[in-house]
C-alpha cells in the first residue's frame, strides 16, 4: 500500500467532497513528514501506520531484525499527543502482567486493582511471538472490546486505543505461533522490508555525520486525541455505494471457497477491508470509495488472516500471490 505523494491527489475535475476532509489530509501529512524526520525510506509502511490509526486499528509488523519495526511503532505514538507504553514479550511473561492484578491494600482492608502496561492509548508489543498462548490471551478482550475484565469487573481501555506489535518471521526459536483468533484482531499484517541501495546509503551518510543518533524524543505530537477522535468520524461518514459492499463481502466468500486455502477471511475481514478503505479514500481527498481503494488495502488485511493448504505452501505459494489470484478472478464493479 503506498499512497500518492504528500497524501493526496491532484484534483483535476474540480471535484469538492461533501465532508470537510482538508484537516484530515493536513493531519496526515503532518504525521508522516513527522515519522520521515527519524524513518529513513518505508514511506510505504508509514502510510499503512497512518491508514490503520484513522481506521482505529490494530497493527502487527513483520520484519527482519534492524529494519526499524519498533523505531516506527515509537515514532507514530509519539506523532500522538497521547499516552504510549511498551511491553516487551517473553517466554516467562505472565498475563497479570500484561493487564494488571489485584493487590491487598492494607489501609482500607481490601483489594484494589493495579493497572498494567495495557492501559495506555498506543501500546508496542515487542517480539509479540515469544509469549505463550496464556500470555496472549490476555489481549484478546482488549482488542476487540477495548476493555479488560479482572475479577469478575470490567475496566475500559484508553482512548484512543491502539496496539501496534512486531514480530520476527525468521527467528523460531522460543517463539509461539500466534492463534487464528488473535490474529483476526489485527486490521493490518504490515511486511516491513529492507530499505532500497539509496536509502541505505542515505542512512550510512546521516550515521557518518552522527545524526543517526536522532532521539526519538525529539519527534512533536503533531494530533491531538480530540483531533484523532474527529478524525475517526469523519472516516466513517465516507460513503461505500452498495455495488462496492457486494464486491468486499464477495472477495471474502471467495476465500472461502478457494482451494489453494484451509482458511479464508472472517466477517471481521471484510469490515476491516471496508473500514480501511474507507480511510485510504478520505486521506486522497475523496467522500467515496472507488475499487482500487479496496484492492490497495486487501494484501495488510487479508495476508496474516488466510491460510494456505500445505500443498500450495511447498510449492512456494506466498499468501499475497494466493491473495492476487483471487482478486483477478472477482469481477469489479463499476
């Protein structure tokens, strides 16, 4: 996904959307020019980071170790004049942890529930892949209720609340797989590559120059959460003429019934392919979806939610290719 330069395009038919979108490009732009002042190329990945909070979104980012996964999960919290924490996952992590656990307090001869990491508005978790199931599950409530219930009382999650993880698709050792069910949670499945030869060279020169040292404090909130907030709306307000609903939710049953597939995309897919697109219209200045705002977002949100059968996986099928088929083989509307 990569969207136009300066997160707009030109509108040359004098075309003026009903809702007040201007703010909402301005906004963008403000956080990816923010981002790019540490995050040397990946403009790609920026954009979908950006994508994914206008769509009040989870995010899990894959990558090779050094190519910046958490630098841009930390730069994009801090584009956010809100709260940020990080959890580093590992083997021995327990869920209480995670969430928090009640302790006794004896002042008042009772027990009182003591927040953990999970109560912030954008959360890392770091190396998402090396807690066990029991570990995990303690997010499952969260993303998708945006609450966490302890000892029989529910306690709401901040808002805005976002998770943004990472994980290693290469390191297997002390890892876990993570379940179906956790994963359908995630709006996007990010692939964070290599940077190309020259923004690796523009890289080595900032680091000669010792400017690679650029702390991440340094990056200003550029939105406020009232902003993010009427922000969200305003994505939701754009319009998905009816032709376009048939066309998500007929993708989705296509995967389904799809024998390169075990398993194909969720209801939860098909809203979240929906919601995105909806935000990738807002964000070029359109109050309406068009196909290709759909087939841009359909790879993040479709890859990390199907799995191949263990016939096409050894013939070296990858998930965006099964993703690709698919799509050419479902008629789009117009």
């Amino acid at each position: 996904m990569h969207l136009p330069n300066n997160m707009e395009e030109e509108n040359t038919s004098g075309y003026s959307p009903a809702l007040p979108l201007a703010e909402l490009r301005e906004a963008a732009e403000r956080i990816r020019t923010e981002v790019q002042r540490v995050l040397i190329g990946q403009d790609a990945v920026i954009d979908q980071l950006i994508i994914a909070l206008l769509s009040d979104g989870h995010v899990l980012i894959e990558g090779m170790p050094g190519v910046a996964k958490t630098l841009a999960a930390k730069l994009l919290a801090r584009t956010v004049a809100t709260g940020f924490s990080r959890i580093q996952f590992t083997p021995d992590l327990m869920p209480s942890d995670v969430i928090g656990t009640s302790i006794f307090d004896p002042r008042t001869n009772a027990f009182i529930f003591k927040q953990g990491p999970i109560f912030s508005n954008i959360v890392l978790v770091d190396e998402i892949n090396r807690a066990p199931a029991k570990t995990q599950s303690a997010l499952f409530e969260v993303m998708e209720e945006r609450q966490v219930t302890v000892d029989g009382v529910t306690h709401p999650a901040g808002v805005p609340f976002m998770i943004v993880a990472t994980q290693n698709p290469i390191e297997h050792e002390g890892t876990y797989r993570l379940p179906e069910a956790q994963l359908d949670r995630f709006l996007f499945k990010i692939d964070m590559g290599h940077p190309s030869v020259e923004e690796e060279e523009q890289l080595l020169l900032r680091a000669q120059e010792g400017l690679h040292r650029l702390e991440v404090d340094q990056i200003k909130p550029v939105i406020t959460p009232e902003e993010l907030v009427r922000l969200r709306a305003l994505v939701f307000q754009v319009k998905c003429d009816a032709k376009l609903v048939r066309y998500i939710a007929e993708i989705s049953h296509a995967t389904r019934n799809d024998g390169t597939l075990m398993l194909g995309a969720s209801p939860r897919a098909s809203l979240a392919v929906q919601r995105a697109a909806k935000a990738v219209a807002a964000v070029q200045g359109r109050d309406f979806t068009i196909p290709e705002d759909i087939q841009q977002v359909l790879p993040a949100v479709l890859r990390h939610r199907i799995l191949l059968t263990p016939e096409r996986e050894m013939e070296g099928l990858r998930p965006d290719e099964a993703i690709a088929q698919i799509i050419a083989k479902v008629p789009v509307p117009r």
